[in-house]
C-alpha cells in the first residue's frame, strides 16, 4: 500500500484588507496596532503584513492566519476563508479552528 502524500498546512484568504486595517486601528483589547508591531508579534517580515493590507499577498498559512487574528482579538473565520474548493469538516478540520481562538490581548 503506497502512503499517502504529506498534505501542506491549509492555507487561508484575506476576506478584506480595509477590515484588517480596521480592526488594526481598535484591536480587542481597544488599542491599535501597527503594521510593524502586528508583525513583530506574529514573527513575520512587516513586508508580510503591508503586503496583506496594500492586497499584494492574498493568503496565509493556518498558522500565521490563526495568530493575525489572535493579535487583533477576533475570530480566524471573521478575516479569513480557507482556500481552496471544497474543504470538508472533519474533526482535523474542527480541531485546526478551535486552536485559534480569539483572545483579547
């Protein structure tokens, strides 16, 4: 029986960079933050984050996605929709979510 191939970590689409902007200007513990702090915090280039808010980078993955939103204190679906065609629910799907929740920091 051959193995399966490894599956790469999902990846997931900015809905809207303005709402990113936004919600960067009141974050869930009611101070902004900047584009260079957000990336500090998710250990990411702060071109990474520019990219995400000028609309030249569309996607991340589930990691950096989950800890974006994490950062500003809103839930992973709220930015982002996982990329794609169809993805099934399953309880890795299920599990990959619930590790992200938001959190007022």
């Amino acid at each position: 029986m051959t193995p399966e191939p490894a599956q790469s970590e999902p990846r997931y689409v900015l809905l809207d960079p303005d709402l990113l902007r936004r919600l960067m200007e009141r974050t869930g513990s009611g101070h902004s933050i900047s584009g260079r702090a957000l990336a500090r915090r998710v250990e990411v280039p702060h071109g990474t984050i520019d990219g995400l808010l000028n609309g030249n980078i569309k996607s991340q993955p589930h990691e950096i996605a989950c800890a974006i939103s994490r950062w500003i204190g809103v839930d992973l679906l709220i930015l982002w929709t996982p990329a794609g065609r169809a993805v099934p629910v399953g309880t890795d799907d299920v599990a990959a979510l619930a590790q992200c929740p938001a959190v007022a920091v």
